[in-house]
C-alpha cells in the first residue's frame, strides 16, 4: 500500500533503536593491592558475596578474577584458612563436649543502700552434641558413615572396629594398655 510507513509508528513518532554498549575492552578493575585486601577480607570470615562488594566488582567478575590471575586465588583461600580453622575446633569441641566459662553479674543492695554488684564465672559441662558428630563423621568419613546407604560405598572391612574404654580420672595409659590409679 503506497503513503503507508513500513514500520508501526507510536503516536506518530518512530522510536529509535536503542545502542546497547559492549564490555569488550573496558578497562579491568584488578590491581595489585586485590590479594591482599581479599586475603584480610576471607580472614575476617567474610563470604565470596561480600569479599566481591567490599572489593566493588560482581560476584561473578570476583570468580573471574581468581581463574585469570592465580596470586589472587592464593590469596584468598590462605586468608580462609584461619577462620576454617576456628570453626572446625568449635565444631569438633562440640562433638566430644566440653567445658565453657559463663560470667553472671547479681546486682544487690548492701545495709547501707549501695548498690553492689558481684560478677561470678561458672563452669558448666557441654554433653557432646549427637548432630555435630553425625555431621563431622559423614563428612570426615564417608564411606562409614554416609547419610545415604545406597550412595555410600560398601565399608572396608579391614577398616579397624573403634573400642570405646572409659577412663577414671587417676588411671594412666602405658604401652597402649590402661592402669588403674589408686582410688582413695
């Protein structure tokens, strides 16, 4: 049809394509202080999410980065060593129980109506934690201990039985063999 525009006009306007920019070439935000600031970031225990917004890039630029440029890869996984560290003591401390230090404060009003106020530091026994051990053994021994039977591979039987003995307090273990301390 003659007089007629080939393309759908908006009231009476044509809209214009829209350029869309291209990254190819744009300038890298890497220097050479990112190892080190990512390796203190990783020590503070702070996520790859937040390792790559307090270094202003995308997460997916910050996994780029440690593909192109090996120094900051390094950097990053000893700056998580520490911190990994902290957190499989704490869970192994969990495992087998322990004893923790809780600091209570009584405040009090004396005879002369002063205000006293006592702090005192208790002991208390943590119960070795049943899910912290299911969690530490699937992961640490998987074979044993998989949480899918039909996953798991079959158990080695040349793998050692675990004897569990409980030991007093004054028994002393020589040559592999316990003896019994002297009870009072």
């Amino acid at each position: 049809m003659a007089g007629k525009p080939e393309k759908k006009v908006d009231a009476g306007k044509l809209k214009p394509e829209k350029k869309r920019k291209s990254n190819a070439g744009s300038k890298s935000k890497y220097t050479d202080e990112f190892p080190a600031l990512a390796e203190g970031f990783a020590r503070q225990g702070l996520s790859d999410v937040d390792i790559a917004k307090n270094l202003g890039i995308s997460l997916e630029t910050y996994y780029s980065y440690q593909k192109r440029y090996p120094k900051f890869f390094e950097a990053i996984r000893e700056g998580k060593k520490p911190a990994d560290l902290i957190v499989e003591n704490a869970l192994y401390k969990r495992c087998i129980g322990c004893v923790v230090e809780e600091e209570h404060t009584e405040i009090s009003k004396g005879e002369n109506g002063k205000q006293i106020v006592r702090k005192k530091i208790i002991k208390k026994q943590l119960p070795p934690d049943v899910n912290a051990a299911r969690y530490w053994l699937s992961n640490r021994q998987k074979e044993r201990w998989s949480n899918n039977p039909e996953t798991a591979k079959e158990i080695d039987e040349s793998l050692p039985n675990l004897v569990v003995v409980e030991i007093g307090l004054d028994d002393k273990i020589v040559d592999n063999d316990i003896v019994e301390g002297e009870k009072e």
